[in-house]
C-alpha cells in the first residue's frame, strides 16, 4: 500500500483525536435530538488515558471545564466526564453499570471486546478515512528501504492525539529484538506534522511517522517539499476510535437517538463546528468488515504493547 495510492476507502464528507474531545463532541450532538428521555440525572462518560500527555496541563484542564458548561448549557445534562488508568478499568466500570458511556481507542475496543461481547460500538469516530493507518516517512534521498534500515535514526511520532501510531512503532522494534528507545537513537514528539516533516526534508531528523490525513494535508500546502519524501513502511488498518455502550445501560430508545445525533453531526451547522474544532470529519456506524479488523488488532498488537 502506497501513501498516495491506498485502498482504504474514504468515508462520505469530508484521526482520530484524544479521548476528551470525543467525549465532549458525543455528549453534544447526541443528547441534543430533539425530545431525547433519559432516565438519568447526571450521564457518566468514561474514557482512558491512552495517547500523549498534553503540552499545557492548565488549558486542557480549562478546556474541560468550558466543555462541560457548554455541555450543560445546550442540553440541561448535569455531566462528569470521568478519566480511568486504563481500558481495563473503564470496562470494568461499563459492565458494573457504573457509566453510561465509553470512549475508547480502537486497539483499546478490540482488546475490550475480546471476552466481554455484551461491549457494543455506537459510532466510530473518523478523520476523512474510516481506519486510520500509520505511515513511516523519510527523505527520498535516504538509503534506508524498511523499517530495519531506520535503526540508529532520529525518529518524531507528532503529539496529534494518536497513540496508534506509538504501538505501531513499538510493535517494529519489538519485531527487530530492542524496544523502541533502543532502536532509534533519538524519538521526539512535536505538536504538529508538518513541523515534523519540514524537518525530515531539511536534515534535522530522518523519520516521522504520521496518518495518511496528515500528509496528504502536507502535500496540498507543500508540494515541492512533499515530492521530496518516500514512504517506506506502513501498518495495517487500526481500528477508529468508538463510542461505545454496554448491553442493558441504556435503552434502545435512548441508544438509537444518540446514534442519529453523531451520524447527523456533519449535516447540521453547530455539529461542523464542533467536527472542526475536534479535527474531525464526521461519525459513522462501524464498516462492514469491522470485526476483521478488531481480530487482526487482537493479532497483532496485544496489550502489553501499550508500555510506555
């Protein structure tokens, strides 16, 4: 599979994100159709903490709480957004009843799914692709032709909100005998892409690993500096980030009209806005061959890989 040339089909209209910007955007456009019942007073959210540290603790912790006022403030929910250690202990919490709702990287559903089938997808959440898939990049002047020629290089995994990209590194090295610190000789993670790959064509490192949606927007602004890249090593499809519920929380009512609420984000004004601001494309029922994907994820990537 080519960058350019890739068969994963993109989705209608137009990654991934963190899991507090899923959560403040599901929790919006699915308590807002119109005469929703719900038989709580207060709806629990839970999410883990997968994917990188945030840059600025005091603005995201600010972010959140803007979030939950806004939240309040255009559909009368009381609302707590509750972050868990890990996907272990946010299923645990679905399958007491302790939450209403889940959000869950990909990798961490189809770990989740694997002995608790009564843990159901919503919607998955997606950015122009409907699986993302993680792509190593070098300068075309490098003599490196695999992954196995990057040992020894500087690597930058760009803090995007996308921790599949990290397990696919580390699942490389781990393949090659060293951890992943141990086969680069440098990893940085820089707050956007395109940073990252101005500095691969100018020298100052020699791999990035980013999503297909991030280096196409690269090539639309930097054409010339793109045509100066290659692609050598690119993963399999990741499972989206889910929305997910578990059998019996909610009822079928309630479930079907949050579903509308995220299919139809992209369709209505104040839904774009928060897609935009979220840096995604829109929310869709689950591919057909989705549950493929979650056991090839299951194969591949097992949970020990998470290890930072």
């Amino acid at each position: 599979m080519h960058l350019l040339n890739s068969t994963t089909r993109p989705v209608r209209a137009a990654q991934i994100v963190a899991a507090s910007a899923l959560l403040g955007l599901f929790v919006i456009v699915g308590a807002a159709v119109h005469g929703q019942q719900v038989n709580f007073k207060v709806l629990l959210i839970g999410s883990t903490n997968a994917g990188p540290e945030s840059n600025d603790k005091k603005k995201e912790e600010a972010a959140l709480v803007s979030l939950k006022g806004f939240i309040k403030e255009e559909t009368g929910f009381d609302n707590e957004i509750v972050r868990f250690k890990d996907w272990r202990e946010l299923v645990d919490k679905m399958t007491k009843k302790e939450i209403q709702l889940g959000v869950f990287q990909g990798y961490e559903f189809a770990w989740a799914t694997e002995k608790t089938a009564d843990l159901q997808p919503l919607a998955a959440a997606v950015n122009v692709y409907e699986y993302p898939v993680a792509y190593v990049v070098v300068k075309k002047t490098s003599a490196a032709k695999d992954f196995s020629g990057l040992q020894g290089q500087a690597v930058a995994i760009p803090n995007t909100g996308q921790p599949f990209l990290k397990i696919f590194v580390d699942k490389e090295c781990q393949d090659r005998g060293k951890a992943s610190g141990q086969f680069f000789s440098k990893m940085t993670t820089p707050d956007n892409v395109e940073d990252a790959l101005d500095d691969v064509v100018d020298g100052v490192l020699q791999v990035v690993v980013a999503d297909r949606t991030g280096l196409e927007a690269y090539k639309r602004r930097k054409p010339g500096r793109f045509a100066q890249l290659k692609e050598i090593a690119h993963s399999q499809k990741f499972p989206p980030p889910i929305v997910a519920y578990y059998k019996g929380v909610l009822d079928g009512k309630t479930l079907m009209r949050f579903q509308v609420g995220l299919l139809q984000a992209r369709n209505k004004e104040k839904g774009q806005t928060m897609l935009t601001l979220f840096k995604l494309t829109g929310f869709d029922k689950t591919p057909p061959d989705f549950d493929q994907v979650l056991a090839q994820t299951r194969k591949n990537y097992p949970p020990d890989l998470t290890a930072k």
